[in-house]
C-alpha cells in the first residue's frame, strides 16, 4: 500500500514538473519571437465618413449651407 502512495505521489510530481517547464518554455519562446519582430508603425487612422442632409424645396432658387452630421463609435 505504501509503494503505491509513492508512486502516485512522485507521478503527480513529475507530471506536474513537467507541465511547468512546458509552460515556461512556451513563454519564453513566445517572448523571445515577439522580440526578436521590428515593431511596425501603426497606420493612420481612416477618417470617419461625413453624411450631409441637404434641403430640397420646391420654389427656392439657393440653398442653405449643408448640415454636417458626424457619427461618433
């Protein structure tokens, strides 16, 4: 009974260990290919399209200026 206690214990342990060292050497690989990467400027930003909302009646001749409407995210 007492060497099976061990054996599961030292299983445990062992594949514990080695989960960690697994996870610690795909952290390290992960840092070190980021690091290794020139960082790569940022594009500008795409301007936000303008709507306009024109007036429209029947017997006037000029038109106020448009109104800007501008759509905030």
């Amino acid at each position: 009974m007492f060497y099976g206690i061990l054996y599961l214990f030292l299983t445990f342990i062992f594949c514990f260990i080695l989960v960690v060292v697994i996870k610690l050497a795909y952290y390290g690989f992960k840092f070190v290919k980021k690091k290794d990467q020139p960082e790569k400027p940022k594009p500008a930003p795409k301007p936000e399209p303008v709507y306009y909302i024109v007036e429209k009646r029947r017997a006037k001749s000029q038109y106020s200026e448009p109104k800007e409407i501008k759509f905030k995210k």
